[in-house]
C-alpha cells in the first residue's frame, strides 16, 4: 500500500459526460500527478500539482482539468468525454515539486466510457 | 521513450536466473531515468532511478546501467522470483523541462517457479 488513496475505483459513464476522479496523497506529500494508462498509449503524465499551483503539464487534453486544494487533495475533471478517453488514470505523489523525488502511485480509478 | 502502444514483450526466466530488461529511449537530451515495476491491478512503483552523469546504479538485487551513446537502459534484476513477475517499464525525463515526462511502452516479466 502506498498510502495514496484514489476514489472510486471504477467509473462507467457515457459519452459526453462529466467525471470527476479523487486522490488523496501521502500524508506529507506535497506534490500530486496524474497520469492516463490506456491500452494503446500507455502511461501518459497529464499534470503536476505542487503545494495547491500548477507545477508541471503534460499530454492533458484541454477537456481535462485538476486542481490541487489546500488539503492537498486533487480532483481531476474529465469533460466531453469520448469513447478514446476509457482508461486507467493514476494519481500519484511526492514529498516535493521536484522530478528527482521517488513517486508513489494510487491503486488507479478504471474509467469506463460506454 | 515516448509511450507507444502496445503489443508488450514477454521476457520469460526461471526462478533464480538473472533478467535483463532493456529499454531505448528518444531522445540524448533526457537527463533523468526511472525503471518502474507494474504488478497487474495495481499502481507503478518505483524500482531504480539514474540521472545522466551515471553509467551505472545499483539498488538490492537491481541494476541500470545507461547507455547514452546508443540512448538505451537496462534494468537487471539478479536471482529473479516469482514477485518479481510484473510488467516494468522506463521513464525518460528532462528535468529542465517539466513537460518532457516520457514512459516506454514496457516489457512483461514472467518467472517461472
């Protein structure tokens, strides 16, 4: 257990919904990821969340959004979705902003677009 | 390098043999190296990291060892078991530029009891 903490596990909804997914870091940590895994993509890094600001983005597309709250819990927002955005997304943390410092994942929310 | 997808290798060893499990990345600008280990169902966790200025790094039963020249990784895993059955893959990272956060496509380990 990494003692990251995502919610919920699973998520079946339909296209052109709106979701949102859950992570609570590591107590201590000051630094949140999120990252999508799909079948044909792989993991992806989509955005990093330092200390409640906007750190670092990746491949996130612009119907996608996060933030990061002053309980240091973050929420990622998925819009419009579409069928191509099933997948799983992981959230993940670190003690600081910086790249060097080890990473611990969530268990993953499962994103199902019917 | 950069994720592509994804039809994984299988590396298949028996219990006690050394693996080794290689990775090519993109691009000689990457500065930074993490080796991840997958188990199915669950989150990745990190196993071994190198930054650039190394050509080796070794942890408990692991070792990477970088090439630049040929931009490749290696992640050897010595006397394999059966938990280390996973799938692992690389990252490449620029540190210098957040954006640059790159993860192979990976390579499935099964070890044989």
């Amino acid at each position: 257990d990494s003692g990251v903490t995502q919610t919920p596990k699973h998520l079946i909804t339909a296209t052109g919904q709106r979701v949102t997914l859950r992570c609570s870091p590591r107590s201590g940590d000051l630094s949140v990821y999120w990252y999508q895994q799909s079948l044909d993509q792989g993991l992806q890094f989509l955005i990093q969340y330092y200390n409640g600001e906007e750190r670092a983005k990746g491949n996130i597309l612009e119907r996608f959004s996060a933030q990061q709250f002053p309980d240091l819990h973050s929420e990622l927002n998925l819009s419009s979705l579409e069928l191509g955005d099933s997948a799983l997304y992981f959230c993940a943390s670190s003690v600081e902003g910086d790249l060097y410092n080890e990473q611990f994942f969530g268990p993953g929310t499962r994103l199902t677009v019917l | 390098g950069e994720s592509v997808g994804l039809h994984l290798p299988t590396l298949s060893v028996q219990e006690g043999d050394n693996s080794i499990i290689n990775c090519a990345y993109s691009n000689s600008a990457s500065d930074y190296f993490i080796w991840y280990k997958q188990e199915s169902g669950k989150g990745p966790q990190f196993i071994i990291d190198i930054r650039s200025n190394m050509d080796k790094r070794q942890g408990q039963r692991v070792t990477v060892l970088l090439n630049k020249t040929v931009k490749h990784l290696s992640l050897q895993i010595a006397a394999t078991q059966p938990g280390d059955s996973a799938v692992y893959f690389c990252a490449e990272i620029r540190t210098y530029n957040f954006n640059k956060f790159y993860f192979g496509s990976g390579t499935k380990l099964n070890v044989k009891p």
